[in-house]
C-alpha cells in the first residue's frame, strides 16, 4: 500500500509539474503578453516628454518668419500632438492589453512616423536655407539669431530622430504581437498528456 501511495503521490507531482510548465508556456506564448513585456509604458513617457517639449518649441518659433523656421508648416504643433498620443497610448495599453488596442497604437506609430519623415524633409530643406542666408547676411543681429534658429531647428530634428528609433521598435513589436495572434488558438490548445493507468 505504501509503495502504491508514493507511486501515486508522484504521478500527481509529475502531473502538476506538467501543467505548471505548460502554463509558462502559454503566458509566454501569448501575444500581447509578448508586447507588454517590452514594457512599452516606459518607451511611451519618453515620447510624452518629447512631445511635450515639440508643442512648447513650437509656441517658441510662432514668432519667427515663416521662411526661416519649421512654424511654416506648424511642425511642431502637429507632430507634437501626434508624439503626446502614442505616448498615452503605449501608457494606457500596457495597463490594459487588449488586441484592438495594440491595433490602435501600431496605426498611430504609422502616422507619426510618416509625420516624422515630413518633418525631416522640411527640416533638412530649411538648415539648407539658413546655411545660405548665414554667409550672405553680415548683420550680427541677424547672425545671431539665425545661429539661434538652427541650434533649436537641430535640436528638434535630433528629437525627432530618437523618437522615430522608439516608434520604429514598438511598431516592430506591436507587429509581431497582432501577427501572433493568428496563431493564437493552436498554441493554447495544447493536449493533455495521457494518464498511466495501473493495472490491478
């Protein structure tokens, strides 16, 4: 009888090991746990900061002519608008995953990045322009806060570069976690294992 208690003590054990590890499994293998744990709400305050910091320059250069700063286009107004959303957004679904969420976020990070490319064609075009206008105007006045333009235009293309790297890899991740979900049904469904039975 002892013998056959242990053998059965240990068969449970086996088969609670079993289940446990499958378990790991699937929590692992779950797609939006997958983009959760890329902990997109610490990638998401970093781009609420630099949109924050894009909506303030951008009440900085209203002032300024239209031909020698990124107002023209109201840059940094709109693609400020669009850093605060994906930032909330990365916030708002790493609380609360779900897969129209991270659909949500992936089309945005879409937009915003396009809005970044814009933003990087003009940019480029107006340090063109102010690099030109610099060696044909003397006037220190206007030298100086020509110098001034570009150091803040320079400072907001650099931000707009490191937030289309962060956009770039929760686009990637927001990707692979919706592609997942395809799969989703065939991973979860695992077979139990069959049960020894004892011959009596």
């Amino acid at each position: 009888m002892e013998g056959t208690e242990s053998t059965t003590r240990e068969r449970s054990t086996a088969k609670d090991g079993n289940k446990a590890a499958d378990q790991e499994v699937l929590m692992s293998s779950k797609p939006l746990h997958r983009f959760v744990q890329r902990e997109p709400r610490d990638v998401g305050i970093a781009i609420l900061i630099f949109g924050c910091a894009e909506v303030m320059m951008g009440f900085t250069l209203s002032g300024e002519s239209d031909a020698i700063a990124s107002f023209g286009i109201y840059i940094s107004f709109w693609q400020g608008t669009l850093f605060l959303v994906c930032g909330s957004l990365s916030i708002y679904t790493e609380l609360r995953p779900s897969k129209k969420m991270v659909t949500v976020c992936l089309s945005m990070y879409v937009v915003s990045l396009l809005g970044i490319i814009v933003s990087f064609g003009y940019r480029i075009r107006l340090f063109f322009y102010l690099t030109y206008i610099t060696f044909y105007r003397r006037e220190s006045l206007s030298l100086q806060r020509l110098h001034q333009m570009c150091a803040i235009e320079a400072l907001l293309f650099t931000c707009s570069l490191f937030v289309a790297g962060l956009l770039i890899f929760l686009c990637v991740i927001a990707r692979l976690a919706l592609k997942s979900t395809r799969t989703q049904i065939i991973v979860r469904h695992i077979p139990a294992p069959p049960t020894d039975t004892t011959a009596t």
